[in-house]
C-alpha cells in the first residue's frame, strides 16, 4: 500500500484533475489519496473571512465564485451518473455550512476572539472538504473517507500539536480494507478533547499523508506537486535551480527548515522514523523521474 498526496495546483483544475486519476488508477498497488483544497481555495476561503469580520459584503459574491469553480470541475472531471449528487454536495457545504458561518462573523461584530477562530477553522476545513469529495466522486470505487475522525490534535501551553491518538486511529480506519482507492483530506484535523474541527498549519496536507503513511508501515509517500523533483532551490525564484535525484531525510529535513516549501517540514520526521521512501514527483510531467527521499544506505 501507498499514499499519494495531491497538492492544490495538482487538484486546481480540471485538466490537472484528469491527470491525479490516471496517476492513481495506474497504480498496481493499494492506495490512499491525500488530497489538498483547489489551489487558491484555502487563501479565498480566508479572505472571506476577513472581509466579513470587517463587515464588508464582498464574501457573498466571492463565495458564489468559489461555489462556480468547484461545480464547473465537477462537470468535466466526474463521470455524469455520479455529478447530480456530487453538486448537491457541494451546494450544501457551501449554500449552508459556509454562507452560515460567514453570515455569523459578518452580522456579529461583538464574537469573541476564540469564537471567531473557531469559526475560521471551520471555514477552511471545507477547502479540503470540497476537493476530496469531488475526487472520490471522480474515481471508480474510490472509498471516501474524514480524516478529522483519526487525524487528532491537542493543544498544550496555547500550542497546537498532534495529539498521540492519532497513529492508532488511522490503523483502525485504514487497517484490514481491501478496496483498492481510499480518498481522504490533507490538512484538517480534530480536537481530541473539544472535539470542534482544527488545521496542521498551512502547508500541512504533506504531513496527514506522511502521519496515514507511517501509521500503516506504507511501502512509499508520494508528494505530486508541480515541480519535477525536490531541486537545489525554489525554481520560481532560481531558473538555474535543478533537480535532486536522491536525498537522505536529514538533507531534506536540513532544506525544508531553511525555507524549500516544496515540502511542509513536519512530513519528515514520521517517515523518516519508519524508513519510509518518499518520492516528490510532478504531476503535470508525471514521466519525470522525481526525488527520492530516503535513508543513507
Ligand atoms: P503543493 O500545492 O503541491 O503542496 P507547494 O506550492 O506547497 O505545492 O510546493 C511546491 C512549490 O514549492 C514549487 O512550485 C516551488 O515553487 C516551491 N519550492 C520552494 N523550494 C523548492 C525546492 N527546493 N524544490 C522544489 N520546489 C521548491
Ligand atoms: N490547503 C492548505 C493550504 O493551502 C493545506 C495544503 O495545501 O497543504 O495551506
Ligand atoms: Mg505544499
């Protein structure tokens, strides 16, 4: 069994939607799906946020964009017996889960702090809660599952960390399926004790692939984003960056510390521990080879 993890551009459009289902139905193997918000939805859902809590009406009318956008993939990306409840799905969580929590922010000045955050971690859970429906939806067979019920975080001295129940939950959701696809949510968590819905951080998708893929002793962790490999520096910013064909998890760790978002720094350290081999590959040129992140010998 492996775990592919999608960021937002691999998941963004529809094109590059096509492309995560071939990847995923050409694996020989069992596979678990991490899948990321649509690019750009995190930051929207975000600032929509923002301008409710400034009373500003904008949201509704940016919402509506949001709403378009995903009902617009569906219509190229899933196959047409399964669209009408894929919508409807999406309509709800947006026509009443998020118009209902940016109305409360909007219409209620006085929310005290910890309420408005609560609420904002509710909204862009749905970023992922969105993408991952549509991409079980667009897969044959494909087993959705909430990776707030086994992903749990606690926090301590007003830090939020990843509460050590987490490693069993996911043995127990994941253990003994034999459906070849599972498609669950990077990113999003849940309070152990409040049980009210909680994050990983930005970025923090490649670590709920990284917890699922430790905690089932995964034969490999794919990160398919949209560069060819882990490169010598950030492409976008360095043209003569080039890629690294195979690093230790200490040089990648040592990289992703000094700034590569290529990968969320807390990703390595689970598999590093379970010498799992991680592979960052490109799915927009999924021939490229990649980087392999591994141990020394
Ligand atoms: P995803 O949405 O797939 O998680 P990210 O935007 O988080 O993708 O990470 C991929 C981006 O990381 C690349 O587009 C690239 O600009 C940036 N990046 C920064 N440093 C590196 C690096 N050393 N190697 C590759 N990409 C890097
Ligand atoms: N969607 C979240 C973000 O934009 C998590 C992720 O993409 O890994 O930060
Ligand atoms: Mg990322």
């Amino acid at each position: 069994m492996k775990v592919l993890k999608f960021g937002g551009t691999s998941v963004g459009t529809a094109e590059s939607l096509a492309n995560v289902k071939n990847i995923v139905t050409s694996c020989s193997e069992q596979v678990i799906v991490v899948v990321s918000a649509l690019g750009g939805v995190t930051n929207d859902l975000l600032q929509m946020a923002r301008m409710a809590e400034a009373q500003r009406p904008e949201w509704e009318q940016m919402l509506a964009g949001v709403k378009e956008r995903h009902l617009s993939v569906i219509d190229a990306v899933v196959p047409r017996e399964r669209q009408a409840q894929c919508k409807a799905t999406i309509e709800r969580f947006i026509d009443q889960a998020l118009y209902g929590y940016y109305g409360l922010l909007f219409s209620n000045k006085a929310l005290p702090d910890f309420h408005k955050e609560q609420i904002r971690d509710a909204i862009v859970s749905h970023g992922e809660i969105m993408s991952s429906a549509i991409v079980a939806s667009m897969i044959d067979g494909a087993v959705p599952h909430y990776s707030p019920n086994f992903i749990k975080t606690k926090d301590v001295d007003s830090e939020r960390i990843l509460d050590n129940s987490t490693f069993g939950l996911i043995a127990s959701e994941f253990g003994g399926r034999r459906e070849p696809v599972h498609v669950t949510q990077g990113f999003i968590s849940e309070d152990s004790t409040t049980k009210q819905i909680t994050n990983l951080g930005r970025g923090g998708s490649d670590f709920t692939a990284a917890l699922i893929a430790a905690a089932l002793d995964a034969s490999a962790l794919e990160i398919w984003t949209d560069v060819d490999g882990f490169m010598t520096a950030d492409p976008r910013t360095n043209p003569d960056a080039t890629v690294i064909p195979e690093m230790t998890y200490a040089q990648a760790q040592a990289m992703c510390e000094a700034g590569a978002k290529v990968i969320y720094t807390p990703t390595i350290g689970p598999v590093a521990l379970k010498h799992i081999p991680v592979w960052v590959k490109n799915t927009f040129n999924p021939s490229a080879k990649g980087t392999v992140i591994i141990d020394r010998n």
